[in-house]
C-alpha cells in the first residue's frame, strides 16, 4: 500500500446534506463528552440519596470507562460488518435509554448496571461517527474540516461538562445530571435516518467472539491496572492486572495474525503514515492528557478552586483549542503535516515551559496561560493525524481505523495519567518538608499528597492548618513543575520522531511523488441513506 491516496479522478465534495449530517454527529459527541464529566460532579449527591458505598461509588464512576475502552474496538469493526449508521441509531437508542435508567436508579446496583449500559452504548457513538465522517467526506480538505469541527465538539465537552452540570446541580435533583444527552440521542434517532449514509462492507465476514473476548481480557485489566497505580503508586495487584492485560493482548494480536476476517486488521499498520500518525497521536494524548489533569487538580487544590470555577478557569484554553481544530485543516492544505504537527508540538512545549513558572502564590493566570498554549498546539496532532488515519486506512476499514484511534487515545490517557503522576507522587514525597510541632497523623497525611494534607487541615486549628499547608502547596508546585518538564521533555522528542516518519507526506490534498493508489471500495458497499 502506498503511503498516500492518489485517485485516478477527484474524490466527490460533499454537498449541504453532508454537512447538515456533520451537525447531527457533533451535537451527540459533544453532550456526551458532557456527560462523562457531569458525573463527577453529581457522584456526592448521588451516593447520599442512594445510600451509595464507598467501593459501590468507585464502580459507579468507573464502571462507564472501563466498558467503553473495552469495547470500542469491538463497536468500530462491528460496523463496518452490520452498517455504521445501523449500529450508530442502535447505540444511540440505547444510550438515552440507559441514561433515564440512570437519572431514576433506586439502588446503587441499578445505578451501576444501568452506568455499564451506557459504557457499552456510548462505545459505538466515537467510531460511528469518525468512520462515518470518512463515509460522507471523501475530498481530504473537507475531511479535515469536518474531523475538526468534531474534535473541537469532544474536547470541549471536557471543560464545559463541570459548567453545565454545576448550574443543573444547583437548580435540579442529581439524576438530571444523566439526561443531558437524551435530546441529542432523540434528535440523532429522528434525523439520522435522512441526513447520514450507511455503509457496510458485505466482505468483512463474521465477528469472531473469541477476538472480541480476548480484546477485553487485554483492554479491562490493562486500563484497571493503569487507573490504580495512578491512584495508589506501583503496588503488586495493578501491576499483576497490567501485565494480565498485556500477556492477553500478545495471545490477541497472534490470533489476528491467523484470522481470515480478523476484529483488528493488522495489514493497516503496514501503512507507515497510518502508523506513524497514530503512535504520534498516542504520545500527544498521554503527554498533554496527563498534563490537562493536573492542571484541574492545580485548580482545585492549589487555587482552590471548585469544579465550577474550575471550569470557567479552563474556557480560555476550550477557545485556543477550538481554534486550533479550526484553523489546523485549512493550515495543512499548504504545508506538509510533519512541520505542522511538530510546530504545535513545540507550541504545546512552550506552554509548558509556562506552567513551570506558576508559583503556590501567583494565582490561576500563569498555570492557564501555559495550558492554552498546550491546547492551541495540540490542534495540528489531532486533526491532521485523524486526517491520515483516515485518508490512509481503505474506506470499509473505516470503523476498525476509528475505533483504533479512540482506543490508543483511552489507553494512552490511562497511561499518561500512571506513568507522570507516579513521577509526581515520587517528587511530592520526596521534596515535602515538615517543622516540627504537628500532629503525627496530620503530618503523615500531609506528606503522601496536598488532598491528604487539605483533609487533615480540616480538623487542626487555623495557624497550624497553615503551617500543615505551607510546605505541602509548595511540594505540589514542585511536583506540577517536574511533572510538566518531563512531558514537554518528551514532546520535543515526539515531533523530532513525527518530523522524520512524515516528512515525505504532501500537504492535504496534494499528491505525492510516489506511485498511490486508491483503497478498494466494494461495490456491494451501501453508499448513501435509505
């Protein structure tokens, strides 16, 4: 295969019913994106009206996650096989279903199942309408556009979540938490049918269930795994859950080797752009992930800030990453993807360089400045990396490319979060300095993190709260600054690794120098709705 698609004629422009579909899908990805963050934000409300345990509330948080990770790869494949609308109208159904399941649960249990069904659904929702987005975009510089409209859509979700579901917290009880996406499931239901194509690859054969089971027997405990360590530190359990996760996915990849219809096609990696963009993509999401969740837990614990304000703290970095999804398409139709992608990655470098001067005492504006200048750079990596995904992987691997995508993105958030804030706990414990005088348990709880010390500050009297905080703010600021160091660090090495695998890769549109040729379309495949 050929490291870029040249078409014997142009590829068709979509019309005014592709874009209107486009409208249709991004409305869903953004309150769902929504709705993932709303949930923390209920969690306390919820677990005193439902009598919720302290083990019962860990499953109820993580339960949705955990089954969305699992299955993603399973969903994208499984529409390329039965129709991608199909499966999309089929998720979306049964993710407003779950969600009022989950607005009126009685029980923790009820809550947790219904959370479980909503994991399962929402795994459809991401590969149906990235592979869906490849479907009606087939012109490379529309595509770009319309893969950044629907990034900017998620990612925003991510910071408007905290705004929306705090103001619905604060006029209505917690179940309406759940039934922010409802409309958008109704609407993509009634109008999915007339504006978005099907399409199916009648050749993709069976699904393979023992695939599908051990693709959940590696994702599940390798994403636990990554979860507790991040949590409690390296301990024997998760780092046994990690390597279960990875022996299984050994045993799957072998077994992909020798399916003739495999649920992952591992030819697409033969494709060094299709490659190249997603490790780049992978990296980028651990790094500036793992970076976006400190900067909310700078925020709250540092600043003290709530989630709310939190969320207002973060709407100049939503705009910087909103333009950058915009302007990074048009951007990238004059110059090649590998000098714009490493460019944003040295602008995301700067930004962290920023942060590094954020002090305990300087207030949010330093800490944002530097984070909206990660979210401006990280525009070119994600659209113009999806754009590759999707531009070299054959239009019936469509589903399996997206569902790759929005894997690797699960898991190297996961891993992101693990591996720096590991690096961080290790800084934190080993820079904190305590005067004496404290109580023993207060002092003890202060040099594990800066919750255990605000935790224990509660209960000591005002002047020697203080005294307990001083050092511990200061330990955090030194493990912010580490931790944002390293990942910029490491940022700088993926755009030196991107600059050399894509420099051969023309700017959209443009074809390369190369002998190309274009990916299969089977004939039988569905093109267009009804």
């Amino acid at each position: 295969m050929s490291d870029t698609e040249t078409p014997s004629e142009p590829a068709p422009r979509a019309g005014r019913r592709e874009w209107t579909g486009l409208a249709v899908l991004a409305l869903p990805t953004l309150l769902v994106s929504i709705d993932v963050f709303v949930m923390l934000l209920a969690l306390p409300s919820l677990s005193n009206a439902l009598g919720a345990s302290s083990v019962q509330q860990l499953w109820i948080t993580d339960i949705y996650p955990f089954m969305l990770a699992g299955l993603l790869m399973t969903m994208g494949t499984l529409g390329d096989r039965i129709g991608r609308r199909r499966l999309l109208l089929i998720g979306a159904g049964a993710f407003g279903l779950a969600s009022i399941a989950s607005a009126y649960a009685v029980s923790p249990a009820m809550l947790i199942a219904a959370r479980a069904l909503l994991g399962i659904a929402g795994a459809t929702l991401a590969p149906g309408t990235l592979s869906l987005i490849s479907t009606m975009f087939r012109d490379p510089k529309q595509r770009g556009a319309a893969i950044g409209i629907w990034a900017a859509c998620f990612s925003a979700g991510a910071i408007i979540g905290p705004l929306v579901g705090g103001t619905m917290l604060d006029h209505f009880w917690w179940g309406s938490a759940f039934l922010l996406g409802v409309p958008a499931m109704v609407l993509l239901l009634v109008l999915g049918p007339v504006f978005l194509p099907e399409y199916r690859n009648p050749d993709a054969g069976r699904l393979d269930l023992v695939s599908v089971l051990e693709s959940l027997a590696a994702i599940l405990p390798a994403i636990w795994g990554l979860k507790e360590i991040a949590k409690d530190g390296w301990q024997p359990v998760p780092i046994a859950a990690l390597l279960v996760g990875i022996g299984f996915g050994i045993v799957f990849v072998h077994r992909q080797r020798r399916l003739p219809n495999p649920l992952l096609d591992l030819s697409l990696f033969g494709h060094r752009a299709f490659t190249a963009a997603l490790v780049s993509m992978f990296l980028g999401t651990m790094l500036t992930g793992a970076v976006m969740f400190f900067v909310t837990q700078t925020l709250q614990l540092l600043y003290n800030r709530d989630p709310f304000h939190a969320g207002l703290w973060m709407l100049p970095a939503i705009l910087a990453n909103t333009v950058s999804f915009i302007v990074s398409p048009k951007l990238g139709q004059r110059y090649r993807p590998a000098y714009l992608i490493s460019g944003g990655l040295l602008i995301c470098t700067l930004g962290m360089l920023v942060i590094t001067r954020a002090q305990a005492d300087s207030g949010p504006a330093v800490l944002i400045t530097g984070f909206a200048l990660v979210f401006l750079g990280s525009g070119p990596l994600v659209t113009l990396g999806m754009g590759l995904v999707f531009g070299t992987a054959p239009q019936e691997k469509a589903g399996s490319a997206a569902a790759l995508n929005e894997t690797s993105g699960q898991l190297g958030f996961a891993l992101g979060i693990a591996a720096l804030g590991s690096i961080g706990s290790a800084v934190y414990r080993g820079s904190i300095s305590m005067p004496d005088g404290l109580p023993a348990d207060a002092a003890r709880a202060a040099k594990d993190s800066l919750t255990g010390a605000k935790d224990a500050a509660l209960a000591l009297p005002g002047q020697v709260a203080d005294t307990l905080l001083a050092p511990a703010r200061e330990a955090f600021t030194t493990e912010l600054h580490t931790v944002v160091t390293v990942a910029g660090a490491l940022l700088l090495a993926t755009a030196v690794l991107v600059t050399a695998l894509l420099r051969h890769m023309p700017p959209t549109g443009q074809p390369s120098a190369g002998p190309a040729a274009e990916p299969a379309e089977d004939s039988d495949a569905i093109p267009a709705a009804g």
